[in-house]
C-alpha cells in the first residue's frame, strides 16, 4: 500500500513540528507539498524538510498536488475557509486548533465535511501526550476513584508571531490560543461531560501595547456530571513554556508535567542553544527539555489521524470537540465581560469570541 499523500498549508511554528512528527514517527505519510502565501519561503521549507513541491496558492495545492490529506496549519481566521476548500474537494483535514474562530465557522466546517464525507481531524495533541495519556488510563483503571475536579494550565510570555496578538485575525488573546487545550482536555478526561455553567476572570498584563485582546485568564468550567474543571492561561509568565495538569480523584489525586517534568535540570554559567520553547535564556538554571514534539503528543496524534484516513477508522478527536471548547471559550468571555456564570448551551453572534468580553 502506497504512503498517505499530505499536503500542509503553512510554513511556520507548527509546520516544522507536524514535519519533525511525520518523517521521524509517521512512515505511512508522505508529505508531497507545502503552501505559504511567499513562494520563496514555501520552497525553503520544503528543502529543508524534502518536500518535492511548493505552492503560494492554496486552492492550486489543494487541487494539483495529487494530496488525499491537507493539514492545516495556518493562522485561526484561515482555519474554516482552508477546510472548507479543502472538503470540497474531497480531502481529509487535519486542523490545529481551535477549530475556527466563530461557531457559525465551526458549523459550516463540520456540515460540509460531513456533506462530503471527508474525516474532520481536530488536532489537539494533549489528548495524545505520553503523559497526560498515562494519567487517564490510570484514572480509567479507577486509580484514584471519581474525578471531581481537573487542572490544566498552559502558559509562556507570548507567542511568536504578530497575527496572534491582532484579535481580528485570532479571534481573541490567549484563551483562543492556548485555553483551547484545557477545555478540550476537560472533555477528553470526563468522557465527554456536559458542561453546566462557565465563570472566568482576565485581564491584560503583560501585553497592553500590543493586543486588545486578554494575556492572563482563568476559567473555572462545571459539568452536570457534578466535576469542576480550572483552566489557568497566560502569556505574561516568563521562564518558558509551562504545561500541567493536575487530576483529583475521590480516592487520590495525580499530577503531570510536559515541560519541568520531561527535561534535564542545567546550570550553566556561559548559556547554550536552545533549553525549551519561549525559554528567554538559557544561562543560571534551566530546563532543557528532550523529544519536545513527541512528549506533547504531536507524532501519536498524526499518526492516529493517518491510520483513520488509511483503515477508514474514525478520529478520537473531532471538529465536534472543536466546536464544544469554542463554545467554552465564547461562554467565559462573556462571564468575564460581565461578571457571572454563563449557562450553557451558549451561542451569541459575534464576529470573534473576544467581543464577549471586550464590549
Ligand atoms: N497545537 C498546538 O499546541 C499549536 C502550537 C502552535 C500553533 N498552533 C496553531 O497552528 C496554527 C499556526 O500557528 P503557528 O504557530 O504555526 O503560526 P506561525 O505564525 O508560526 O505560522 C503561520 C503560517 O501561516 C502563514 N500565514 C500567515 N498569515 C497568512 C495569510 N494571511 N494567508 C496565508 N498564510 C498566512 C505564515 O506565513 C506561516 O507560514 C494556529 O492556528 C495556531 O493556533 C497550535
């Protein structure tokens, strides 16, 4: 059986890491061709990661490069008209998060894949991290009794790029960017629990200059199942990328690390390369992490998708779980906006979720 085709739309970030998981951990992909909006930086990514072709049209990649897949990497306002191109033409998504920008997108997106029968692959990798995975079986196995309460906190200085400050093209700050993995987490744990009700509280601290949108956030989730579930968010907490979760059960509680916890500990005088993502330093003492795609679960995630298109299987996570954190993300900017509980369901119109809060 000949490899899956891919093609993978944007060059940036994510793209090096969904390259570095296909050709170290995915034999059965193939990625054929890349797109970028610059011609010239679309053919260098594909040197560097010997890719045979390279496009500055997305509907010309999608078209002639001969993909069964196209994986979306591209920034959160591209996320619904790049699926939609694609599932109209017959081509399975991967699509990073978050799903979209509003629910309305997120609809279209799964109805016309649905229409066309192509898989809607949402990717969030903490449903596939080592780690986090070891914790849920363990909690499955009934280590630690019932869960009634789940921590999960994702955190850095900021990220990388302009457009993720600009909320007309991210839809908001740092809930739409990394709040997202905490409530898509949520599900993931409580087997799809139904949320009740929403609160959240944020503010812009580090960032006032350069976005509206919000750059510290926590959201406390309540699902009717009775568990509470705490997502702690922020792009002004330096010393590099922190993930974490913490489960507790009515028997036990556990905790995992996906950065401190999979790293050596180093102090140097003199500093060196490259110690983790957003690390700012790399002198006195710091965390030097290893196998940083693997251990966040990004190889076993593509790899999951491939053998969903290969073995026509269906995805563990969906464009439905998408839409349900979208969801989440709407109904805490608007408790945060005005200052009580948001009952869900929860689905205002809006241009972008942030407007929730902002106005
Ligand atoms: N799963 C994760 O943990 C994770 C981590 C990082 C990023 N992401 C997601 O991946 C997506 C891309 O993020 P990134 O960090 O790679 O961003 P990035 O800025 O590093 O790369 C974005 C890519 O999109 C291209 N692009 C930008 N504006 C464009 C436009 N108007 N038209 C066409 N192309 C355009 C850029 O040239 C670049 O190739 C985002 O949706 C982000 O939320 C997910």
């Amino acid at each position: 059986m000949s490899r899956t085709k891919v093609a993978i739309l944007g060059c940036g970030f994510i793209s090096d890491i969904h390259m570095e998981s296909y050709e170290r951990f995915v034999p059965d992909a193939e990625v054929v061709a890349v797109y970028s909006r610059d011609i010239k930086k679309a053919k260098a990514f594909a040197d560097k990661h010997h890719i045979k072709n390279s496009y500055d049209s997305m509907d010309a990649i999608i078209h002639e490069s001969g993909c069964e897949v196209v994986d979306i990497c591209l920034p959160n306002f591209l996320h619904a008209q790049a699926t939609i191109k694609a599932a109209k033409a017959k081509k399975h998504i991967i699509i990073e998060k978050p799903l979209a920008v509003t629910l309305e997108e997120a609809d279209e997106m799964i109805k016309v894949c649905a229409e066309e029968n192509v898989k809607l692959m949402y990717a969030e990798e903490l449903c596939f991290a080592p780690k986090y995975e070891r914790v849920r079986s363990l909690v499955k196995e009934g280590a630690i009794g019932d869960i009634y309460m789940l921590k999960q906190a994702e955190k850095h200085s900021g990220p990388h790029s302009d457009w993720f400050y600009d909320v007309n093209l991210a839809g908001g700050g740092v809930l739409m960017d990394m709040g997202c993995h905490a409530f898509g987490w949520f599900f993931w744990m409580l087997n799809n629990a139904k949320v009740k009700n929403v609160m959240a509280t944020m503010n812009t601290v580090l960032h006032k200059g350069r976005t509206k949108g919000e750059d510290n956030s926590v959201v406390i989730v309540e699902f009717e199942n009775g568990a509470i579930g705490i997502a702690e968010n922020s792009w002004a907490r330096h010393g590099g990328m922190d993930d974490h979760c913490e489960v507790y059960g009515t028997d036990g509680l556990m905790y995992a690390d996906l950065f401190r916890g999979n790293a050596a500990l180093a102090y140097s005088r003199k500093g060196f390369g490259y110690a983790m993502e957003k690390a700012d330093t790399t002198t006195g003492w710091t965390f030097p992490i290893f196998e940083e795609a693997f251990n966040q679960g990004y190889p076993h995630e593509l790899k999951h998708f491939i053998d969903c298109v290969r073995n026509n299987k269906q995805p563990l996570v969906t464009g439905e779980l998408g839409r349900k954190v979208l969801e989440v993300i709407y109904a805490a900017y608007a408790s945060a906006g005005q200052g009580k509980k948001i009952e869900l369901p929860f689905a205002p119109v809006v241009k972008k979720p942030v407007d929730l809060w902002l106005k």
